[in-house]
C-alpha cells in the first residue's frame, strides 16, 4: 500500500518562506540538501510524519506561475478560532472563517491563507474526516 509521505512547492525566497512555514504551522528544517542548482528543504513538526518539500531553484528571480491547476494544501488544528486570532497577531492575513454545511450539519470550519508565494493552505478545525 502507498504511504504520502510529502508534497513539493517552487518558493523564490528561502528565507521568506522558512520564516512563514514557522510562524504559521511550526514546521522546521527536517533536512536541507544542497545541489549545484537547487535546494531541497524538507520541513515537518513531531504531530505527523508528513513533510512539505520545498524547492529553491539557485539564480531564479521571477515568481512561479501557479497556473490554474493548483488547489490548496490543507492542515487541520484543535481550535479554528484561535489560530485564526494568532495568524491575524502574527500579521499573516488569514481569510475569514467560513462554516461549510452539508445535509444541514457542519461539515468543516476553516480559513484560507496565502503564503508568500501565492501557495494556497486551508487551515480545517479538527473534527469529522480532517482530524
């Protein structure tokens, strides 16, 4: 059976993007590896064994195109409201939450937020199928 064990993302500034993925989600440096035109730098936290993969394209100066295929990566967290205070305290411009019912029941909480590279991430209460 096929594990996930992470997915990848283009960024343009190292720095910017370590310093957001901290503050935001409290992921680290899992590793760093050093290529002759690139970097990967694999970043986790001790609540799952999934990484995001971030790669660093040596000499790149324009911004990624996104294009129109891409979706969002999606994290769950205890209670929605207060990381949607902390990611407002921490000047990283969340969306609003937004309560999505299905079946008139809650089906999910959550809040959208940007990350400097124009990286969609949902931030989900945890509850129901997004534990």
């Amino acid at each position: 059976m096929a594990k996930m064990i992470h997915s990848m993302i283009r960024v343009l500034d190292e720095a910017r993007s370590l310093d957001f993925y901290s503050r935001a989600f409290g992921l680290g440096i899992v590793q760093k590896l050093e290529f002759d035109t690139f970097t990967l730098i694999y970043l986790g936290n001790g609540d799952t064994p999934f990484e995001l993969e971030l790669t660093v394209n040596k000499g790149r100066t324009e911004p990624y195109d996104l294009g129109d295929g891409y979706g969002h990566l999606a994290v769950s967290v205890e209670d929605i409201d207060a990381e949607h205070a902390r990611f407002e305290a921490e000047g990283l411009a969340p969306g609003k939450i937004v309560e999505f019912n299905r079946d008139g029941a809650l089906f999910a909480k959550f809040f959208f937020v940007t990350d400097p590279d124009g990286y969609k991430i949902e931030v989900l209460q945890r509850r129901g199928r997004f534990l």
